[in-house]
C-alpha cells in the first residue's frame, strides 16, 4: 500500500458508493467541469482536487485494483466502490493524524500553486546568483512570463539590495508557524552553484516514494499560500509572489459567463436561451456558483422551508444521492435538490449533523 493507494481510499470513503471510482479520479486530475468541482465540495474532498493532474486512467485503476485485493473495498455493480471495515481502519491508522495533508486545498489553490512555485523557485535562483555577481546560469524556469514577472519584481521593489534577506526572513517565519518539514521545498530550490533536487532525489533522501513527496509538497505550498493570505502585510514579498490576476479561477470559464449574465438579472431560461445551451446545463453552472461563490442566494431557487426539508432527508437516509430524496420528496425538482444538496456542501451543514 502506497500513500497514493490511502489517499484513494480516504475519498473513496468519503464518497460511500455515491459515485462511481471515476469521480475520485477527476477530482485528484482537477477535471474543470461542475460534476467534479461539484462532488469535490459535496464530499468535502477539496484538499485532493488537481492534485495529480498528470494521473493516468490505467494506473488509477491499478491501484482500485490493489485496493480490491487488500480487502479495503468492494466495487459495485456501476464502477462504485464501498470501503470495507477493514478500509476504514486502514485509513484510520495509516492516513489520519499526521499522514494527512491537513494543509492541502487543490480546489483554492490548484491553479495558484505552480504559479507560486515558479516564480519562488526562479527568484531564489536569481538572487542568489545576484548576490555572487553571477550572470551565466540557465534559469530553472523557461517560461517568458515568470522570466518577467521576476524581473520586474526585483526591479520595482524599492527595498531591491535586500530583497535575498527579506526572501529568506519572510519563508522562516513563514516555516516557524506551520506544520511540515520546510526541507521537502528547500532541497528543491536552486541557487549558486547549487542545483535543486528533483522529487526522486529528495523522495530518497527523506525515505518516502515519491508519490508521497508529490502530496507533502503540495500541503507545504498550500500551508504557505494560507498563512501568506491571511497575514499580507507580515509577507508582503510572498504575497506578492502569491498573487493570480485571475480571481475567479476556480470557476469554469462558461460558468463565468453565466454567472455574468445572472448578475444583470437575467433569469436562468433568458440565460440559457441567450447562451444556445440547455437549461440543464445552466442548472450545473448555477450548483457550481452555490458551491464556490458564497454570497449567492439560493431563494430564487428553493425556499428555506424546503431546503430544511431536503436536509432533514439526507440526514435520515444518509444519502446525498439525487432519486432517493427525490422519492421522499415528490414536489420539488431534481433541480431544487441539487441547490439544496449543494447549499449543505457548502455551509457543511449535513457534514455537521451526521
């Protein structure tokens, strides 16, 4: 069993036969659409989403398929798997506690993270062969818009001679008020003469697999990003590094567009007719909204006494499933119980009353 293996069957657990194993795989691949930013929220699977986006389909089922013959699951009749209680004590005594990426968000951060990755790693680069008067190195990132990111960082800073010391002061403190081992980043780092490690060299050094390493990077990056963001002016220099232009990245791009159309008024039929896309698929855009954009009010959509009702249902049957509750209560729309189903991932109200 690899830390790859548990962390599938952590969010096969959380998912309980509710969708099938493929669902799981698009959320640790980061798959853009609603269905996978929807069931990342739903079952609170958010620190796993674009986790692995390079995961290939035959490898994923290589591992169901150890997990099937370890005894943790059972797989169903539609590609769903039920963890054993032999699973859940797997997970329990190999995954919980400090095994767990208690820092991740892929969902927050997926985008975010190599972005901030790049533009550290090269600043350090360059800072540290600035401070030796070196100018003859090949840049450990190649991407023209990162080169110039870095280069107009360092040259509008207006406290630029000390920016190597302020760099390394800020990733300390930063380091000092967090869980994690900070040499997981550092041995990755490059600088004078002095070349990064890849992942199987520090996978190695640090006596884990490499899959391992790849979740432990991440939940040190995303520990970063959380503490920067909600401290700015105590890192202003990593907050710079930190900061995306796009600030609705978490949003599919044609959701964006809906959600645009939706703010000038229009009804979801005007939308859907506006757009040419079926009402269905509006409906997606709209979970997808509730979900990630907090303010949105879902009245025009259910009222609060049927949003207690659809609670109260999943709750009792301990479903989140859309035709059982449907069958309890006739009188409302699939529509209106995905709003509710999706108003409750996102307040956490059924994951507190269970």
């Amino acid at each position: 069993m690899t830390y790859l293996n548990y962390v599938i069957l952590y969010c096969l657990l959380q998912i309980n036969g509710e969708r099938s194993i493929y669902s799981v795989f698009h959320i640790l691949k980061g798959k853009k659409s609603s269905q996978s930013i929807q069931d990342a929220h739903i079952f609170h699977l958010q620190p796993f989403f674009l986790s692995l986006p390079r995961l290939k389909r035959p490898y994923f089922n290589q591992k169901v398929r150890e997990l099937t013959e370890a005894g943790c699951i059972t797989m169903g009749e539609n590609d769903n798997a039920i963890v054993t209680p032999g699973g859940v004590k797997a997970v329990n005594d190999h995954f919980m506690g400090d095994a767990f990426p208690s820092n991740m968000n892929g969902l927050t951060y997926g985008d975010q993270t190599r972005l901030f990755w790049m533009r550290l790693s090269l600043l350090v680069q360059v800072l540290s062969n600035a401070k030796r008067q070196e100018t003859l190195y090949y840049p450990v990132q190649r991407n023209k818009y990162i080169q110039e990111w870095v280069k107009n960082c360092i040259r509008t800073n207006p406290d630029r001679d000390n920016l190597s010391t302020i760099l390394y002061k800020e990733l300390t403190t930063v380091f000092g008020v967090m869980k994690g081992d900070p040499s997981i980043l550092v041995y990755r780092l490059t600088g004078y003469k002095d070349y990064g490690w890849t992942e199987l060299q520090v996978a190695e050094t640090l006596g884990m697999n490499e899959e391992e390493l790849r979740f432990r990077f991440l939940n040190l990056l995303h520990g970063i990003l959380t503490v920067v963001e909600r401290d700015p002016s105590g890192y202003p220099l990593l907050y710079s590094i930190s900061l995306n232009s796009d600030h609705r990245q978490n949003l599919t791009i044609s959701t964006s567009k809906t959600y645009d159309l939706y703010k000038r008024g229009h009804s979801l039929e005007e939308i859907s007719r506006i757009r040419k896309l079926k009402l269905n698929t509006i409906e997606d855009h709209v979970i997808e909204l509730i979900l990630t954009q907090g303010e949105l009010d879902i009245d025009p959509f259910i009222t609060r006494e049927d949003y207690v009702r659809v609670l109260q249902v999943m709750k009792e049957s301990q479903t989140k499933r859309l035709k059982p509750i449907k069958e309890k209560l006739p009188q409302l729309t699939y529509f209106q119980i995905r709003v509710a189903i999706a108003k409750a991932g996102e307040t956490r109200e059924f994951a507190a009353g269970t």
